[in-house]
C-alpha cells in the first residue's frame, strides 16, 4: 500500500482551498479577480494516499471547512477540489462582497457535480431574483393553462394569485390585470356566494390604483368572510388588510 504523502492545506480569503507542498503558484481561472496567490496562507498539514481520488486526512479539519470527496465531483485537468472553506468575492450584479460558504461549494461541485470550472459570481440575493421570475412565470403559465381548460372558481383564484405574483416579479406588464379583472368578474356571475373571488377583486383593484373600487370589494369581502376559521381566508383577509393599509395616503 502506498505510503501517504504530506501536504499543506492553503487557504486564501477569495479563492477556493488549496492542497499543495508548497504555496500556490496559481489561482483558478474562475477565481482569479482580487485572489493575488501571495495571499495563501497554510493553516493545516494533511495526508493523502496513493490513490488521486481519495480525500485527504488530518487532525481537525472541520474548523477550517469541508473535505472535499473527488468521487463526486466532475473536473478536468484542474484536478478535484479537496478542500472547501468559506471565502468572499464580489456579485457581478451588485458589486457587494458575499460569501461562498463552504457548505455551497458542497452542495454545488458534489451534490449538482458543476464542473470545478464554475464559480458563483453573484451574491444569493441577486441569484433569487432570476429564480423567484421562472418560478413566478411557471406558475403562472400553468395556472393560465388549467384556467382555460376550466374557468371554476378555484382555477380562478389560483390565476389571480399567480398573477400579482409574476406582476410583482417583473415579469409581466400591468396589462395582466385587465385580464385578471374579466376572470374574477366572470367567476363572480357564475359563483355569486365566493367571498374569497371578492377579496382577490380587491387586490387586483387595489394593484390598478383604482382605490375607490378596492374599498367597495373589501368592505364586502370582510363582511362576508367574516370570522372564518378557513386557513386560505384567514391569509387573504390579512394580505388585503395590510395592502389597504400600505395604500392609504399618509
């Protein structure tokens, strides 16, 4: 069996770990801005066998970071992270700096197998922002579907949710709202007893500026829902309270 062969664990406060015998020469390509290798600093000896996917080994690792398994990671020429520790670098989109925690760099090189020539390059704030759009577009575009295919009540309140939710995204222009107007109006004519079709009204009214006529179906929508324990009025009640409330002149 192969003897295990010492090395330096080397980390660097914006580039990824490092485990070499002597400081890095280099950084990554992906990680190269503002990560000068003079700045490596070795924190820890560690061992490593013989075979070049195994990970390394050394006494109390885990205050630094994660070792790194290479049987689950997909690289080239590069070779395998080893080692993940926290480290910062700046969002493309907002200019701060973040953190690309070690538990990320887990997640994302050994559970996702990104290739080890990727890098996160913006903060996780600016990252949601795309995410909640396709998720708020997915939503809506099967909402839309199942509301065509049958105009009840419940695929009209599921439309009208899903609507302010992609319109609140960026993702649509305030022309949605007219078409959110003709389905709950036609969901009204046809399920006249819906409070819940009432207070959705409220909110798309509300969402058009049109504040007079969110008053007059609010009013109603809370005489009518009154004290119902139901879980989905209870939230539209306080959604609807609270925009009222946010719309009021000072």
């Amino acid at each position: 069996m192969p003897k295990p062969r010492t090395f330096g664990l080397w980390l660097h406060p914006h580039a990824p770990a490092e485990v070499s015998t002597g400081r890095p020469r280099a950084v990554h390509w992906a990680y190269r801005s503002g990560a000068d290798p003079a700045d490596f600093e070795r924190v820890a000896d560690v061992s490593l066998g013989g075979d070049y996917q195994e990970p390394i080994s050394g006494p109390k690792l885990s205050r630094f970071g994660v070792v790194g398994d290479p049987k689950r990671q997909s690289y080239g020429m590069g070779g395998p992270f080893r080692f993940y520790a926290d480290f910062t670098r700046k969002c493309r989109s907002c200019g701060e700096e973040f953190t690309f925690s070690a538990r990320e760099q887990v997640f994302w090189y050994e559970e996702l197998s990104a290739s080890n020539d990727a890098a996160a390059v913006r903060c996780r704030a600016c990252r949601r922002g795309p995410q909640a759009l396709r998720r708020a577009q997915a939503t809506w575009d099967e909402a839309r579907r199942a509301w065509r295919a049958s105009s009840s009540t419940e695929t009209t309140l599921a439309l009208a949710s899903a609507g302010l939710t992609l319109l609140r995204s960026g993702g649509a222009t305030p022309r949605i709202l007219d078409e959110l107007v003709g389905a709950l109006r036609g969901a009204m004519r046809d399920d006249a007893e819906s409070a819940a079709l009432l207070g959705w009204s409220a909110r798309v009214e509300l969402a058009r500026g049109r504040h007079a006529a969110a008053q007059t179906l609010a009013a109603e929508f809370l005489a009518r829902s009154g004290e119902s324990p139901d879980e989905g009025v209870v939230a539209l009640r306080s959604a609807l309270e609270a925009e009222l409330g946010a719309a009021e002149p000072d």
